[in-house]
C-alpha cells in the first residue's frame, strides 16, 4: 500500500477567518485612533440643546438670551414638548431642537 499524501497549503475556509479576524482588528483599532474633538459647551447650539433637554425631562420650558455674531441680542425659548423657539440665528430646527445646515 501506499502512504497517503500530505497536503501543504490552507484552505478557503482558513484564509476567510484570517481576513475576518483582520478586518475585526483593524476595524477596532481605527476606532479607537480617531479624535474627536471636544463640543465647545459655551457654543450657543450648546447651550439651547442642553436648555431643551432640561425642558424635555423637567417639563417646563426655558428662555435663554444670547448673542449672536453680530452681537445682536436673541431670545430662545424651549418648550417642554421639546421645540424651540427664537433659534433662527443658529440653524437649529423649531420642531426637534437639532442643529440644521446653513440655507445658502
């Protein structure tokens, strides 16, 4: 008889769990590495998001006065259903209280 041969080399199924692992690994430590700068809390959408949180738990709603750019004095109201009054200025949406983009 003869003596069975040996096989050299991987399988499919080898090299994907490798590829698997590797995509895992890179996957965590790109994660990891990014930088995410931190949120400026004296930004008025800062502040109006912190206000509108407060109005959404506490049930009752809050004015804020700020400054815009100009230095033009703005009042923002929010309301405990958590919309937000008066916040134009900052491209914040009245219904949600979530920053918008810029209307060209």
């Amino acid at each position: 008889m003869t003596a069975p041969h040996r096989r050299r080399g991987t399988t499919l199924i080898e090299l994907l769990v490798v590829l698997a692992v590797l995509a895992i690994l890179t996957s965590v430590v790109t994660l990891s590495a990014r930088v995410v700068p931190p949120a400026d809390e004296t930004s008025p959408a800062r502040r109006i998001a912190t206000a509108r949180a407060r109005a959404t738990s506490l049930g009752r709603g809050e004015t804020l006065v700020l400054r815009d750019d100009s230095g033009q004095v703005v009042v923002v109201r929010t309301q405990p259903d958590g919309s937000v009054l008066g916040a134009r200025a900052w491209h914040v949406n009245r219904t949600t209280g979530e920053p918008t983009h810029a209307q060209p």
